[in-house]
C-alpha cells in the first residue's frame, strides 16, 4: 500500500512539472508566425472561413491588427497580465482605462466599428438600470473617448446580458457574443466572435477575443488543451459551450 501511494504521489507530481513546463510553453508562444492581423490566423485542417462582406462588423473584426511575435498582455498600468497562457496574440488596439475589462471590450469594438462608418447616432448602449447611454459626440476622437469611459463605469455583463438581442447558436455570426452575467458566485465574463470557419459537415469553429480583470490588452483567446491555437470548436446542438476555461450556456449569445 505505501508503494502505491508514493508511486502515485510521484505520477502526479511528474504531471504536475509536465503541465507546469507546458503551460510556462504555450505562455511565451504568442503570435508565432507574426500574423498581422486575425483574418492571417490560419484555420484548422479541412475549415473554411465563412462569407463576412466588405465593410460589415464581421469583416471589420478580422481585420483587427496583431501585435508583433511574442508581444505580451499587459494591464492597463503596463504590468505583463497573469494567466498569459490564455492568450494567443494580442489586438494592437490601445485601452481607454482602467475600467475597460470584458464586457467593456465588446461594447468597445462594436462601438469602435461604428464610429468608422461614421455611424455615430447608432453608437448606444444600456446601463445596469435600464437607461440608455447614447453617444452624441459625431467625430470627435475625445467626445467618443470620454462617452466610451462612461459606458464602461454604468454597463457590464449584466447589462449585456440582460438588453442586447438573444441569439441561438444555430444563427452563431461573427460580431456575436457569449455572455454570462455576474451572480452572488462570482463575476461575469464576454467574449466577442471575431471569426467564424466551417468545414464541409457544416461543423464549426470559432475564434474569440476578450478583455478581462484587471483591464489589460483585448486578445485572442487560446484553445490551450489540446490544441494549442486560436480555434474553439462547437456544435450546434452544445448546451454547454467551451471558450478556452470559461463556460457559456446556449442562452448567453447576444447580437448588438
């Protein structure tokens, strides 16, 4: 019985050093081929990009900029961010503060996009108590920045969650999100889909950007196990939806 028991105690300890080297790994692995932006991010074997026109929001996201190989997330502050390994590449998109965290950054992008358009009277969005906060500032780099710090200190998860259109998993477009909100257990978390491939049996795979807490660097999120890259597959019958460590339900996909 004690051979066992310190046979085991050692097995697990060898797992441990091994997940701990492999994790140390894939943490200092961002950006390895220096993509210059998402769209450059290959697909998995056999998947095929899906249709996103010129000039809608799901072209826009893939064409978000990449920082350079081995850039690293940093908080807000500039401190390199812990959990490193959950990233892959990191978006070259500077924060507005320090309150700029998950559901900030899907507000953010969807916001960042209509300002490009010239879009400005559509930019709006409801805070926790049901109020909407819309941005009347036209193209004023620092109205859209001053209006967008707002949003981020009155909305969050909840609000997300709670206000924005609800999306079956079957009708998944890029631009969607996943969102669960914030519960006396614990806080809430959103991605954002920022691209969508599919192979021939219409199976899909996704790949999604996030921000998080404390604010830091908006990045693409890895698949760390066992894949190690951008790539999350899904079904479209899943009730429960995996994005790297976090967990969606069918019921937390919401459309701006």
């Amino acid at each position: 019985m004690k051979n066992f028991l310190k046979t085991t105690i050692s097995a697990l300890f060898i797992i441990a050093i091994v997940g701990i080297v492999y994790l140390m790994h894939i943490s200092n692995n961002f950006n390895p081929e220096n993509y210059k932006k998402i769209s450059d991010i290959p697909t998995p074997s056999g998947y095929v990009r899906v249709t996103a026109e010129k000039g809608s929001f799901g072209n826009y996201l893939r064409n978000l900029p990449l920082k350079p190989k081995d850039s690293k997330i940093k908080l807000y502050k500039g401190e390199e961010a812990s959990l490193q390994f959950l990233g892959y590449a990191v978006v070259d998109m500077p924060l507005f503060s320090n309150d700029e965290q998950c559901a900030d950054v899907c507000m953010r992008l969807w916001a960042e996009y209509l300002y490009s358009k010239g879009l400005y009277n559509k930019i709006s969005f409801t805070n926790v108590n049901g109020k909407k906060m819309t941005y009347q500032g036209g193209n004023s780099r620092n109205a859209f920045k001053k209006y967008m710090r707002n949003v981020f200190a009155y909305c969050n998860t909840n609000s997300l969650h709670r206000y924005i259109k609800k999306k079956s998993l079957a009708d998944l477009e890029i631009g969607d999100i996943f969102v669960y909100p914030w519960t006396q257990y614990g806080y809430g978390h959103a991605v954002m889909v920022a691209d969508i491939a599919k192979n021939e049996d219409g199976e899909m795979a996704v790949l999604c950007v996030e921000g998080n807490t404390p604010a830091r660097d908006i990045h693409v999120i890895r698949n760390p196990f066992p894949f190690r890259d951008a790539w999350s597959f899904i079904d479209k019958e899943d009730t429960n939806i995996f994005i790297s460590c976090f967990h969606f339900s069918n019921n937390d996909i919401r459309e701006f």
